[in-house]
C-alpha cells in the first residue's frame, strides 16, 4: 500500500501538458556502425561513441503502383520485408508468393539486430532468419512463442487446423500433445519469449485443456508439466505466469461481478467494483515485489484500458480508442490511433496513425517507442518523430542497448 501511495502522488506530479514535438533522429549508432549491415561485405568501423539505445523497426514495402491499403489481391503480390536500424534500412528481402517470408506482421519479430521469420504452408513450418531457412518441421502452426536462448530458437506452435502444440528446441521436438490451447500470445507485453518464458532456469509456459469444464490448466517448466489446477468458475483463462516461484492466473469468471480474477496460488483477488465485466486482453507484468495485471473492461457500454493489483486500481486511460497498454517500473503508456502518452504526458500524432499490433510498440527507460503506419510511416522515439520512408506497413520495433567493447578506451 506504502508503495502504490507513493505511485499515486508520482503521478500528480505529472504534467498534463502536451509536450511540444520535434523531428529528430539518432544517427549515432547507424553512423558509427556498431554492426555490419546485413548482405555487406563492409565491416563496420568501431567507433568509441556508443549509443544509449538502439531502435529497429521493421516493415513490409509494396511495389509503388500497388495500392497496399486497399490490398485487393492480398497474398499473391510479391513484396519485401526491411530492416532499419535508426531509419536507416540495413536489410531488404524478398517476400510474399514464391518465397517462405510472409507478409504478416505475427510472423515477424525482431531479436540481436536479426528479423526472424516464420511461414506456414500446407505441409510445413518453416523458421527464416534475415530471409534464410534456419530449419522446418512438418506441420502448419501458429507461433504464439519465440525465445532465444544461449544461442538456441525456442518455439511454441499452436496447430492450425487440428488441436494440440508442440514446443521445439532449434526445430527439434521437446514436448507435443494432441490436445490443448496454448495460454498468452507472442506478443506478450513481460519478456521477449511471448508465451514462452525463463523462471528459476527452465524455460516455462501454460497450455488448458479444452473439452474439459472445468477447465484444466497446466504449467509446464522443462518441458515437463509440473502443476496441474482446475478453474471451475473461468470462461477462459486470459494468461498465467510463474513469477519468482509464485503463481499468478488471471480468468474471465462468468459472473460480471467476479470478472476478470486474478488467482495468486489458488487465492482470488478480484478488481474494484468500477473495473469488473467483460474483460479481454488481459496479462500479467511483474512489478518489482508484485505484479500488475493490464487489460481492458467494459463497465460502463464501454472499453477502457485499467491496471489493478491485490484489489487496487485506476483506469490507465477512460477513452474507447486505447489500443495499447504498457508498464515499465512504475510508469504507464497507452497508444489511440490520434495520440499517445507516458503517464499525463500527452504525445499527439501528426495525424491519424495505425499500430498495426503490439509488437509495434516499445516501452524503455521511461521513453515510449512506436512504428506507426500512416502517411507517411512514423518512428516516434521519445519526444521525436521521424518518417521511414516505405510504401507500406511498419510491422515491429525493438529497442535494444548495445554491448561496450571493452577494447575501445574511454
């Protein structure tokens, strides 16, 4: 309570003034070139200017007598997928029909300067880093996780067209059921895995067993599961996270006045009255000691974006149109398709822009980062913006800190 008090007059303290926005970019890293560019034979120069941060956004561009926007022949266009790193395009692959890149933005994901790609096609998975087969396997699915860890891919696909997953080290087989819907998506806001995620040195995630009422959820860490509960007042079970050997489950209870709970090893916690009814999109954040459950309700006819914990709460934002919530060390952010904040700091848009899904939004060191597509498409990296120049969507952002070379003096 000490702690969320001190939140609250924090937030006070917060200007409501929308700051005044400039056009900037940071050429530190690209100039100096802490990496090769991909598909050069040029190395990069070592520089000792290092940059705070480094920002990729990646993006799918359209020939220019394509009209994308309308997309009438959707899927059958040849197209390329880019890389930029500080607005400057270091990777251009060819894309769409007669390739294994697809143009979705689900399928991408930016990790270490590289854009990791996955396709399903009738027969097969296939998982492409910077448009080159790293591996396939049999089996069309859908990736809700992605984690590189100590130099090994880790996925998690769920089956398109028949029931189950399987969870796969670097394409090989680690655990497969026959029946199950995976719990969270790739996009997860806590982490970089998704659905998949490193607790106490294992590599954890949750799937429920549908057909079952009530439903049965389990946690699998290792490849193993572990712990196996049943959720008999849940519609659904929104996300479940083992955090610090503690673990958390936030349901859809049907009852409105239960809705949504957040479970903390078998104990509910349910939100505040004016918070409660027809939740979606809800997921666990750690935060410090505890956790913070985001999502969006409707208690009133309409959505709103709210945060609570341990029975606490406040809408992050009262207005229909958030479509993005993030928390990072006890500040919020929120995106609407006019406008942004960072706690009662308003960021309006150039106009009305486009988050295409959460994958094209970063929130770091209390600076908000977004790929927006509008006209034209926007990098917003702090208090800037600044145009990457493509005929076509912006698909994801990463913001990334660059390791020191310990052999540049200071």
């Amino acid at each position: 309570m000490k702690n969320f008090l001190a939140f609250l007059a924090f937030l006070l303290l917060l200007s409501c003034r929308p700051d005044t926005l400039h056009l900037t970019r940071n050429r530190s890293a690209a100039g100096a070139g802490s990496r090769p560019r991909h598909g050069s034979e040029e190395a990069a120069v070592p520089s000792k200017s290092l940059p705070d941060t480094l920002v990729y956004v990646s993006a799918v561009e359209f020939p220019e007598d394509y009209d994308w926007q309308r997309d009438t022949a959707y899927g059958t266009v040849p197209c390329r997928v880019s890389l930029f790193l500080e607005g400057e395009r270091i990777l251009s692959v060819p894309a769409g029909p007669g390739t294994f890149v697809g143009a979705d933005p689900d399928r991408m994901r930016i990790r270490e300067g590289h854009l990791y790609t996955d396709c399903a096609t009738e027969t097969h998975t296939v998982i492409c880093r910077d448009g080159e087969e790293l591996f396939r396997y049999e089996g069309p699915e859908s990736l809700r996780g992605f984690l590189l860890q100590d130099g090994k891919i880790h996925t998690l696909g769920q089956r398109i067209g028949r029931e189950g997953f399987t969870y796969r080290i670097d394409g090989r087989v680690v655990m497969e059921r026959e029946e199950g819907t995976l719990v969270g998506t790739e996009d997860h806001p806590a982490g970089d895995g998704g659905a998949l995620y490193p607790e106490g040195g294992r590599i954890c995630f949750s799937y429920v067993r549908e057909g079952a009422l009530p439903h049965e959820i389990h946690l699998v860490a290792g490849g193993k599961v572990i712990r196996s509960d049943t959720c008999p007042e849940a519609v659904w079970v929104h996300d479940q996270r083992l955090i610090g050997g503690v673990l958390y489950r936030v349901e859809k209870r049907t009852a409105p006045w239960k809705d949504p709970t957040l479970v903390i090893d078998g104990k509910d916690v349910i939100p505040p009255p004016w918070y409660r009814g027809n939740s979606r999109k809800c997921v666990i954040v750690p935060d410090r000691e505890d956790v913070i459950v985001l999502g969006f309700s409707r208690p009133r006819e309409a959505d709103i974006a709210c945060f609570w914990k341990y029975g606490l709460g406040f809408p992050v934002a009262e207005r229909e149109d958030v479509t993005t919530v993030l928390y990072e060390d006890g500040i919020f952010a929120w995106v609407a398709p006019e406008t942004a904040a960072v706690g009662k700091r308003l960021i309006p848009f150039p106009g009305r822009m486009r988050l295409l899904s959460r994958k094209c939004a970063a929130f770091r060191g209390g600076r908000l980062f977004l790929a927006l597509t509008g006209e034209p498409d926007l990098l917003l990296a702090g208090d800037g913006f600044s145009a990457i120049p493509v005929h076509g969507f912006l698909s994801g952002i990463r913001v990334e800190v660059p390791e020191k070379d310990v052999s540049l003096s200071p």
